[in-house]
C-alpha cells in the first residue's frame, strides 16, 4: 500500500523535499490551496523530481465559500442543485476540470461528488448525471470516482452494502474514498465499514485510493487499499467540510508540536520525550531505533524541548515514517498481512504501556484507547469478506 501525499495549507515544501528524498510520489492537488497558476507550476516542479499529481476538484459543498477553492474556473457560479441534474451544465463544470488537470500533468482524473449523507435516489441520480458526463470528458486517462461519505453512512452497515452493491456496474477505473470523521477514530464500526467498502471495490478489481488518512488508516491494508493519503495539519489527515469554508482558518491547528513514534503509532508532545531523557529511555522513541535527519538535534539535546524540533521537522518526520509503514502494511497473503497488523496494533499498546511505567505519558494523541477499535474492525473484516479476500490476494 502507497501513502499519497494530501495537499494542504503550507505542503509545497514538504511535499518538494519529500518526493526528492523517496524518489517517487503521488501529491492530490487542492485548489483551496492552491491557485491557478501554482497549480501549473508546481505540478511541473514534481514531474521533474519523478512526481505524480492528481487533481481534486473539491465538490463536495457546492455552496462552499472558500475565497480561493470559489476563484478557480471549475467551481459552480450561483450555485443551485438543479445543476447537479443538468448534464449539459455539469459537462461544462468537467471541461474545466479537464484543463486543469491538463495543466497540472495528472495521471488520472478524480470525478468529484457531493457528500453522501444517504444512499438514496437523489444521490444516485447525481452519480448517474457526473458519470456520464465523465464518460464524455475524460476519456484520455483513468478515471477514479469520488466517494465522500458521512460519518452517519460510514456507521451504517445497509448504506455500505448497498454502495459496494451499485457501485459493481459503474465504469470507472477506481474509487478516491473520502471518510469524513475525525483524527483517530473511536468507533469500531466506522473503521470495518470503510474497510467492508474498500475491500468491496477491490474485488471489482477497481484501485481504491482513501484520502483524508492517518496512521490509524495503516490496517486497510488488509483490503488491499492501493494508497491512503495523509499531509501536515489535521486537516488533511482526517476529513471535515468545514475547512472549504472562509470561516475556516489554517493556523487553529498549530498549537503544540507533535512527534511521531511509529512503534507506538502515537504521537508525544515534547514535554514528554523530556521526561523519557530524565528516566533514561529518550532513546527508546526513536523509530525503531533508528535516527534520521529530522530527529538528530532532538534526541542529542540536553533537553528535547530546547533543541529546536520544530513544527516543520514534526510533518516531515510524521510523513516519512508513514510512507515506511504504509510500504510495509501488504504481506503476500490476506493471512500474513492480517497478522501483521494485529501485532502492530498489540506492540504499539505494550511499548505505550512500558512507557507509562516509567513516566513517560501522552494522552492527547496515544493510540492507547484506539488500538481495541482497530482490534474489532480486524475481527470484522476477516468474518465478513476475509474468505474472499484469501482467494483473491
């Protein structure tokens, strides 16, 4: 499984200096934060360092307000819901999203959707209306269809079925997932209905792409995800409507800095890894054991929190250590992979544990209180579909 990099307020340089370093990745472009002409030059930049753009046309709120997502060509003027069922309208929408993603070098297209807060007629009739329109516009490259479900449809195990069930005759190549719900979930059947969905698209043998993600979205590997994506502030590594709004601001996240401790697949606040350096075991957070660029001046320093490990070191480390689990979450069998993951989750709750014994605690964003809702949604996963899965690995 691939982790791709979801564009978001202040990405440009991460998303420039990670690919370099990875030598290959896929950045889903944003027109909330990125204008028209950024979107060409800096889509050029990444195919020269071996990049790879997809381009999200961000449909989801056609009323949504966002100064710049509302300023590129593709977005609705007097926005009415007739639109939605006018083809001949929406078919000029998707023109300009093809010259979009003309110039921003897309290997594929991202069809984009309205939210799904019901799999009912009215929803399936939009669907119905953009695929055809799809079908006439892009027809260059793949296609990959917009999926962006509520949280209420995600909880409920009849919408899932049935969109797995409607989906099985719609042409297209694949399926960009988006989850809405917040950052780590605690809901076990949240997590096995979007695993219950990807894995009912990849047994159509359609790629399925999760956007919005986090390291908690490590276990859809066990579906057979081609790639989640994940980026810097919450905002892009979990899925709220509310951020295509004016009112939304990019900074409310920017409070505290967060080191990721892949072992743990939890995240500490510095104040934490100084009490890890006064027990002795600073040392014992390195991922893996292991040091890199981004945390050479924060585990040398006599005080962590003084080093000078900062919020930008924090989202490329968090990135990085993400792109190496993400490489190896998918084992040759739907058994080994399965099994992979229920040791990941038991070895992060023993090393967050051993931790706690001496010390060193983090509740704001440990996944000590996630890693049984992962457990459950395992469980499910294998008893629903895991015998299909087997035969088709």
């Amino acid at each position: 499984m691939d982790l791709y990099l979801q564009f978001g307020h202040g990405m440009m340089g991460h998303c420039r200096h990670l690919i370099t370093k990875w030598g290959e990745g896929t950045v889903i472009l944003s027109p909330r934060d990125l204008k028209d002409e950024q979107l060409r030059t800096f889509s050029a930049e990444l195919l020269k360092i071996n990049g790879r753009t997809l381009f999200d046309p961000q449909y989801y709120n056609p009323r949504a307000n966002h100064k710049k997502l509302t300023e590129h060509d593709h977005w609705f003027n007097d926005f009415d819901t007739m639109m939605l069922s006018d083809g001949k309208s929406i078919g000029h929408q998707f023109e300009a999203i093809r010259e979009v993603n003309k110039h921003s070098n897309t290997y594929a297209y991202i069809i984009p959707s309205i939210m799904c807060d019901s799999v009912d007629k009215i929803w399936i009739d939009v669907q119905e209306v953009f695929l055809e329109a799809s079908a006439k516009v892009f027809n260059d490259k793949e296609k990959y269809l917009t999926l962006a479900l509520t949280k209420e449809i995600l909880l409920d195990d009849i919408s899932i079925e049935k969109l797995v069930e409607i989906t099985t005759n719609w042409d297209v190549d694949g399926y960009y997932i988006v989850p809405e719900g917040g950052y780590l979930i605690e809901e076990a059947d949240w997590l096995a209905n979007l695993a219950l969905l990807v894995a009912g698209l990849k047994l159509q043998n359609r790629k399925v792409i999760v956007g919005y993600s986090n390291h908690q979205m490590l276990f859809l590997a066990c579906s057979k995800a081609d790639a989640i994506a994940s980026g810097s502030f919450l905002n892009v590594r979990c899925f709220n409507t509310g951020k295509f709004n004016n009112a939304a601001e990019d900074s409310v996240s920017r409070r505290s800095t967060w080191y990721y401790c892949p072992q743990a697949l939890s995240e500490y606040r510095l104040r934490a890894l100084d009490a890890a350096k006064k027990e002795g075991i600073l040392d014992e957070l390195k991922p893996y054991g292991n040091t890199n660029e981004y945390i050479k001046t924060l585990f040398d320093a006599a005080k962590p929190s003084a080093s000078g490990f900062n919020e930008s070191l924090a989202f490329r480390l968090y990135l990085n250590e993400l792109k190496h689990q993400c490489n190896l979450s998918m084992k040759s069998t739907f058994q080994d992979t399965i099994d992979y993951h229920r040791e990941l989750l038991d070895n992060a709750l023993t090393f967050i544990q051993r931790m706690k014994k001496n010390g060193v605690r983090e509740s704001g964003r440990s996944f000590e209180s996630i890693v049984d809702y992962n457990h459950d949604a395992l469980r499910t996963l294998e008893r629903e579909v895991g015998g299909l899965l087997k035969r088709k690995w």
